[in-house]
C-alpha cells in the first residue's frame, strides 16, 4: 500500500509537469463552469417567462373588461380571453436542461379547440437544435470522457515508449500497483471535478438537498468509472500510445455519437408515430368543415358527448356561440385516436430507448440525469397531459354560461381556473440508468481484468 | 551453499527463436561475474529472465535463494539494474527522480544524502537540481548508478552499463563496481567492453546462440588472451 501511495503521489507531480493536461483539465472545467452558466441561464429565463404570464392574462383580463363594460356573452369571452397552461421546471433543470428547450414550458391557450394550441408553439429555432444544449450534463456525458481518454491513453505506453518501464520495474513495484495508482490518481482527479462542477451547479440552482443529490453524483462518478474502465481495458492490450488514442476515440465516437443516432434512427422506425403536424391539419380541417355541417347534426354529436346540455333551445340563428363551440370541440374529439395513438407513439419510443440504452452508456446517463431533472419527454407529456386537463376544465366552466345562456360578468373572471405544472423527478428511471452504468462499468473493468492478468506486462 | 544468483537449466524460447538454452550459472557474494557476447547473443535475456520481465520455457532463475518466477516483488528487493540506456522522468530533477526511485525501492533518504549518493556515482553537484530533461546520457547513466548503489542491494544487475559514460566516468565505475564487491555485492554485468570485463571482471563467460559457451576467471587472462578468446567463439 505504502508503494501505491508513493507512485499516487508521484503521478500528480507528472500531471503537474505536463502542461497540456494541465490547460486541458482547466478548460473542461471552465467549460464545465460555462454549462452551469449556461443551464442555469436558460432555466432563469424560461422562469422569468413564466412569472410575465399571470400580467399577461391580467392584461387581457383588464382589455376584455374594457371591451365588453358590462354584461358580455360568455362566448364572446372564450374567444377573445387568453390564458396559460404553465409548465414551472424544476431546480434541477438548471444542470439538465433535457427537452425544455425544444419542447414549449408554456401554452396559450383559448376556449377553441385544443389540439391545435397545444402543438402551435412547437416549433424551435433550428439553428439552436443543431448546436443543442451546453448545460452540465453536455459537459459531464460527451466532453468528459474525451477528458478522461487524454489523460489515460498512455497510461502505461507512457512509461514503456520512454524507457522508464524498466528501471519502474526493477524496483519491487508490480504492474498492477504501477496501473492502479496511475488510474486512481486519474480518477480522483477526474472525480472531483465532477464534484466541484456539481455542488457548483446544485448551490447555484438551489436544489433541495434530498436523495437526488446522492443519486446525481453516483451517475456521473460510474459514468466516468466506465470510461476508466474502457482505458483500463485498452491499456490491458498494451500497445503503444497511438494505438491507445485511436482506440480510444474510435470508443467515444461509437458509444456517443455512432450509437445514439442508430438508436434514433432505429427507434424511429419501429414505433412510428403520426406527426403533430398532421393532427393539427385533421383538427383544423374538421373544424373548418363544421361550418358547412347541419347545426342540428353538430349539436347532437355534441350533446351525445355533454348530455346536460340537451335541453338547450334549437339553433334557429345563422351564429352562436354554443355551436360554434360545439363544432370546435368535436374537431379536438375526430382527432382523439390521432392525439392517443401520437402520445403513447412517443411514450413507446421513449420506453424503447430506455430497453436499450444499455447499448450506450451515453444514452443511459442522459437519460438518467433528464429523469432526475424532470427535463425528459415524459415530463413533456404530463405536461401536455396536465395541459389538457385544464382546457377541459375551462371548458366545463364556460360550457354552463354558454348552455344556460347565463351572462359573463367582471367578477366571473376571478372565478376562472389557473392552471401550474411542476415536472416531476423520476428517480426510478434515474436508478435504473445507474444500474445499467454499474452493469457496463463492471463489464468494461473485468474484461480489463482478465486481458491484464493474461498479458503480463514487458517493460521491453 | 545458497548462491546470490543461480540459473538452473534456464532456457527461453520464443516463438521464432530459441533465446537461451539451458544456462546453468552460479554467482556467489562479493563475485563480479561479467557476461560476453555479440548482439543476440541472449546476454539480455538472461538478464530479462533474472529481473523476472520474462517467464522461463523451462529451468529456473534464483536471486538470493528465491525463484524468479514464484517471487517476482521479493527477489526486487535484493536486486538492483542499471539498463544500457537510463532512462528517467524528465520533468523531474536528478535528485527527485534518485528520490522517487528510493523510495519505491523502501528507502527514505533525506535531501543531503540524495546528493552523495548523486556525487558518488560522478554527478556534478550543479546539475543535481536540474531536470533530468536537460541530462546526457552519461548524466543519466549517472543518475541510473546512484539508485542502483542507494539501493544496497545484493546482487546488481547491469545491462551495458558504461555506455555513454567518458572514460573517466567508466573508470570511476569500474572502482565503484570494486568497492561494491569488496561490500559482498555480487555482479552480473553483461557487455561488449572486454578492456573493463577484464577489469572489474572475477569472471568471464561467452555466450553464442543463447548457450554460454565458456566460463573462466579473469585472474588467468590477459586482455589479449580474452580477446583472442572472444574471437574464437564469436567469429
């Protein structure tokens, strides 16, 4: 032991010597410091959005009451009267940003048909999707492991291309010790800073100290284990130090960007899902076609669906609001299967990413750490979930006002539902992500067992 | 008797060559047993095969009554090798890589006794703070020596250990070889300087083909004779 800690403590005046580590480790972590920056940035800005919302519709609130001083029909207000379904992310976003920025925190919604609301905001800059996200889990998922490759590819070749192997040797140091000094020395290094740039980000976004702390650090610490773990295998083929980056590298370019696009492509194709797009065109043309449809015809589809309304007087007049928003609610209604089958479309893809993240690590922790930070698709989906249950529930206020021809005052502003949603963590899918990392960093560290203990090691 | 370094029917064959075949040697204290041969010859395998860097096809190496093979950290502990090129961390200061190296060998020398060492073995005292970066060979020899001896180990090992020293270097190293024996060190050098063979050496040995050809002691031999020797069997 006493030998391993002379040889641990000889590797950080090496790393010292060595310049370009040095500026290359500072970088990363300024890098590193830069995603905190830059996701807790974006998530202040998706807040501050948010807290503008409620002087929005105070704004239309104040607008509407000047347009109609008085009594108004409460269609005329389900029209014009614009509120917000709110998606608040949670303090860990900030270090996973995940789906936020491509996926709306907001919908503006109105009484009309809610399908096409939901998906009109979707759209995102692509120039922005092209260059994704830089927040902490970016940093700690790919640019880690390209820092752990440049300190472990000569991790032996070093010393054996130099000549120092022999006289290393010579002394009564095992090659073993020699590696697993050299490893751990590079571990603890690599490990805090993992820990610097974590408790910096979780400090700057106030997360609450629960077990997801715990569950955040053991992801990226095995995460970077199986990095160790592939060097460590690589180093047990014992080959020069060229060989050692090229290998390397090929491993980083598979399991971080070859794999997960497969994987996307792949996933693609076996659970296609209809495009929004194309609900959003079905609703609108089902809507539009209402117009020209027999109001006797659209109202009793309508009253097959709302029953307490039957009793409402026969539409005789060329326009009201009760069939207008009739005809508008049984558009969302023809595209119901279309909504089921796009959400759990998507449910299913997510799931079968998740079946075989275990092919990349990569994918198992940025999925884990979306999990953790509530950013992930299904966090989007509740969302849009949750989204949904507040239209319907402004559609069963405004559906007795407008049935029951009651009129629309000042004061029934106040009586309107609100809607606020909080992602959720999923700590189970972060925990099962870290299973898969364990299972593929035990894997990764054996296989380096086995080829190191069958390949004794030539100082020659 | 228990010989400090012992080769018992050692062979070595690799798979497009036969390396050393059957080598049986016997190396007491205090001896200075220097071992001759062209290149190829298996002079460095044999030393490979006592520093336990590679395994016997067959036969057995001992250092200090040890086998090889089945005590591959123990036997380190008596041993100390100086290879035909030191080499060293170059980042770090001939003192501090004297320093590394004792320590990893079991010693913790303080800073003044770094430095005898250093000046023992020929370093200037100047360069004793210097990165080895900027070293010769021969400094780095040097440097090489100093951990050998620092070690007070029983048996030294040397690959071609003069390379790249001046003469005057060579020649303190031969005295300090001498001293080393007269301490009970027993040596085995292997190299192409019959002049210091015959010098430093107790006895000679010729290897051809990986077989050690002929064994005699020095004290019968003049320079002459071991060249005439070496010539018979090399050419």
């Amino acid at each position: 032991m006493r030998t391993f800690w002379i040889l641990f403590a000889a590797e950080w005046r090496h790393f010292k010597a060595a310049k370009g580590l040095v500026l290359l480790t500072s970088l990363v972590l300024l890098v590193g410091l830069y995603g905190i920056y830059y996701g807790t940035s974006e998530i202040n800005r998706q807040r501050q959005h948010l807290a503008e919302l409620p002087a929005l519709a105070r704004h239309n609130v104040d607008e509407l009451k000047v347009k109609f001083p008085g009594e108004a029909d409460a269609g005329e207000i389900g029209y014009y009267h614009t509120t917000f379904a709110v998606h608040h992310p949670t303090p860990w976003a900030s270090l996973s940003l995940g789906q936020r920025d491509v996926n709306p925190y907001y919908v503006k919604l109105r009484l009309l048909g809610l399908q096409g609301q939901l998906y009109a905001s979707e759209n995102v800059n692509p120039t922005k999707a092209l260059s994704g996200n830089f927040d902490l889990a970016f940093v700690l998922v790919y640019l880690f492991p390209l820092l752990i490759i440049a300190l472990c590819f000569n991790l032996l070749s070093s010393e054996k291309e130099q000549g120092i192997l022999t006289l290393l040797l010579a002394q009564p140091v095992s090659a073993a010790t020699l590696v697993g000094a050299k490893l751990a020395f590079r571990l603890a290094l690599v490990l805090g800073l993992v820990l610097v740039l974590s408790v910096v980000a979780m400090l700057w976004a106030q997360v609450p100290p629960d077990g997801r702390v715990g569950l955040w650090l053991a992801l990226a610490l095995v995460y970077c284990l199986f990095w160790f773990g592939v060097a460590f295998l690589i180093t047990s083929w014992q080959r020069n130090s060229a060989f050692n980056a090229v290998a390397l590298v090929g491993v980083w370019l598979v399991l971080v960007v070859l794999v997960p696009g497969l994987l996307n492509v792949f996933v693609s194709a076996a659970r296609p899902v209809p495009q929004d797009l194309e609900l959003t065109i079905k609703q609108r043309e089902e809507i539009h076609g209402g117009w020209d449809k027999p109001k006797t015809e659209t109202m009793n589809r309508f009253f097959a669906l709302y029953p307490q309304f039957r009793d409402t007087a026969t539409i005789k007049e060329r326009f009201v609001w009760r069939w207008y928003y009739a005809f508008q609610h049984l558009g969302d209604q023809s595209v119901q299967p279309l909504t089921v089958a796009y959400t759990n479309g998507l449910r299913q893809r997510y799931d079968l990413v998740n079946r075989l993240s275990w092919l990349s690590p990569a994918v198992a922790a940025q999925t884990s750490l979306n999990a953790l930070a509530g950013s992930d698709l299904p966090a989007h989906l509740a969302f849009l979930g949750s989204a949904s249950r507040y239209h319907y529930a402004l559609r069963a206020f405004y559906y007795p006002y407008l049935f029951h021809k009651v009129a629309f005052t000042h004061a029934d502003f106040a009586k309107e539902p609100t809607h606020t949603f909080t992602s959720t963590s999923e700590p189970a899918t972060a925990a099962s992500g870290l299973g898969k990392l364990l299972i593929s960093a035990g894997v990764v560290f054996g296989a380096g067992l086995l080829l190191f203990r069958a390949r004794p090691v030539n100082p020659r | 008797m228990t010989y400090i370094l012992e080769a018992k029917d050692l062979r070595k064959q690799y798979p497009d060559k036969l390396a050393l075949q059957g080598l049986n040697l016997q190396i007491e204290a205090g001896e200075v047993f220097c071992l001759l041969g062209q290149n190829g010859a298996g002079k460095s395998t044999t030393i490979n095969l006592f520093l336990g860097f590679v395994q016997p096809t067959s036969g057995a190496a001992y250092i200090n009554g040890l086998e090889v093979a089945k005590n591959p950290l123990e036997i380190k502990r008596h041993l100390a090798y100086i290879p035909e090129n030191v080499m060293l961390y170059p980042h770090l200061t001939g003192l501090e890589n004297l320093g590394l190296f004792s320590q990893l060998a079991g010693f913790a020398y303080a800073e003044s006794e770094l430095r005898d060492y250093l000046e023992q073995a020929g370093l200037p005292p100047e360069a004793v703070q210097r990165r080895v970066g900027t070293y010769s060979k021969g400094m780095r020899q040097k440097v090489g020596i100093a951990i050998a001896v620092a070690k007070h180990a029983k048996v030294l090992l040397l690959d071609e250990p003069t390379s790249g020293l001046d003469p005057k270097a060579s020649n303190e190293f031969s005295e300090l070889l001498g001293k080393l024996s007269g301490q009970g060190t027993a040596v085995f050098m292997a190299t192409h300087d019959l002049f210091r063979a015959r010098e430093v050496g107790t006895r000679v040995g010729i290897m051809r083909e990986g077989e050690l050809v002929d064994v005699r002691p020095t004290s019968f031999l003049n320079a002459n004779e071991l060249e005439q020797l070496y010539l018979h069997y090399t050419h």
